[in-house]
C-alpha cells in the first residue's frame, strides 16, 4: 500500500506515519519542517520524505508529480488564516 501523509513531521501525522510504516506500507510523509522530516527519516527508514509548504500550490505539483501512484491520502495538516486586522 502506497500512502501519502501530510503533517507528517509531528503529532498525530507522525504517529500515523509510525503505525503504517510498521504495517509496511510505503509512507510519502510530508511536511514543511526539513528538520522534522529529517527526524522522520533517521527512526522509520522506508519513509520517503518530501519537505514542502502545502500552502503552496505550484511547489505541491512540483513535489508530487514524481509519484505515479497513491493508495490513500490522509490529511493531518492544519491551516491557519490570522484575522483581519
């Protein structure tokens, strides 16, 4: 199973990520923190990291379009929009 996991490099993304990695999944984790992701990297070793601002359209294209298939996505991700001031 291919899974993609955005908000990958923290909390419940992260956990996510360990729960299907143990399972054998190939795990495309995601997240806008190299340092995390890098973290990631060293303690689950099939992961495949991909550092982008998923507030970004064009750098998401960018940085999926090497990927020819995805099993299941899961969002864990949070936007944040600060009020008018």
């Amino acid at each position: 199973m291919v899974v993609l996991v955005t908000g990958a490099g923290r909390g419940i993304g992260r956990a996510i990520v360990g729960k299907l990695h143990a399972q054998g999944a190939i795990v495309y984790a995601l997240s806008k923190n190299p340092d995390n992701l890098k973290k990631l990297k060293e303690e689950f070793s099939n992961v495949i990291p991909i550092c982008v601002d998923l507030a970004n359209t064009e750098a998401i294209k960018t940085a999926l379009e090497p990927i020819e298939t995805v099993d299941c996505v899961i969002t864990t991700l949070e936007f944040y929009e600060p009020p008018n001031s």
